[in-house]
C-alpha cells in the first residue's frame, strides 16, 4: 500500500531493450496512463553511482519518467534524495510499449540532459548511434531518432520540459 492512500500503488516493470536484450528490468510505480503517456516514478536503478562528469545518479536519487506511446523519446525528472531538482534526462527510443504490468522501451542510443538550471543541455552517445548502423538497417527509424533529439534539445534550450510532462 501507498503511505498516503488507502489503495494499493500499481507498479509496473520498465525494460529497457538495446539492440534485441533486456539492459536493465526495474519496478516502477504507475503514476498515470492517458492512453498515450505513461508516466511512473522510481529509485535511481543502477548500481552505486554513476558519474557522468556533468551529473552524478546515486542511491537515493529519485527518477519520474515520462513515455510515449507515439513518441521517439522518453523524459526522465531526476532528483536527488532530498527532493532537489538535478535535471532531465531524455532517451531516444522507440515509442514505448505496455504489455501487461512491463513497460517495454527500445533504446536507440542517443540521449539528452538538460541541468536543473537550463544552462547545460547536452546531447550524448552521437557516436554509439552512428556505430550502431540502425541508418543503414532501419533508416526510417534512424531519421525518426535524430528528429526526436532534434525536438528535445530544441524543447530543452526554450525553457524546459515541464509543459510537456505536466
């Protein structure tokens, strides 16, 4: 049960896939679905911390996520244990699916931060993508990506995802 409610928080599985194998599998609790967005809330995932140079996610950090149905990316709120807003990080990805209680997500290697401040907005793991030759094997796919990161930076430097996660 939720400490404040009466009835029983949904929790969901997100998957995130990267080239055909599960990367990572962890619970999440279901916030809401319209039909189109998914949005769920969860502890930093990884093991220990994760020190980007720009960001550090740790034990005690807390993910909301927002994903798509109809859209090549998903938005993730990060905040440290203490509630203080750290930034968004965004993945491409292809929209997202709910099959029962998983949330499956396909990662498309390409990311996006964007700081709490708005004065860091970074886009990130251009080279894996070019490396993975999805524009060779799936080019439909490659160009949906690069115009998904494309909207998000855009969205990232006008002011922030908050209209768009709401």
């Amino acid at each position: 049960m939720s400490a404040n409610s009466a009835e029983p928080a949904t929790v969901v599985e997100v998957v995130l896939v990267k080239g055909g194998r599960t990367k990572i599998r962890y619970p999440a609790e279901l916030l809401r679905d319209d039909g189109v967005r998914v949005s769920v809330r969860a502890p930093w995932a990884g093991e220990g911390v994760r020190d980007f140079g720009f960001v550090r996610f740790e034990p005690g950090d807390v993910f909301t996520e927002h994903y798509w149905r109809d859209r090549w990316y998903s938005v993730k709120e990060v905040r440290a244990g203490d509630g203080t807003l750290k930034g968004w990080y965004c993945d491409i990805t292809r929209p997202a699916t709910l099959s029962g209680a998983d949330l499956v997500v396909e990662d498309l290697d390409l990311d996006l931060w964007r700081s709490a401040d708005g004065t860091d907005v970074r886009r990130l793991d251009e080279d894996e993508f070019a490396e993975s030759g999805l524009a060779r094997t799936d080019p439909r796919a490659a160009a949906a990506a690069l115009a998904a990161l494309d909207e998000l930076e855009s969205l990232a430097r006008e002011g922030g995802f908050e209209a768009l996660t709401a």
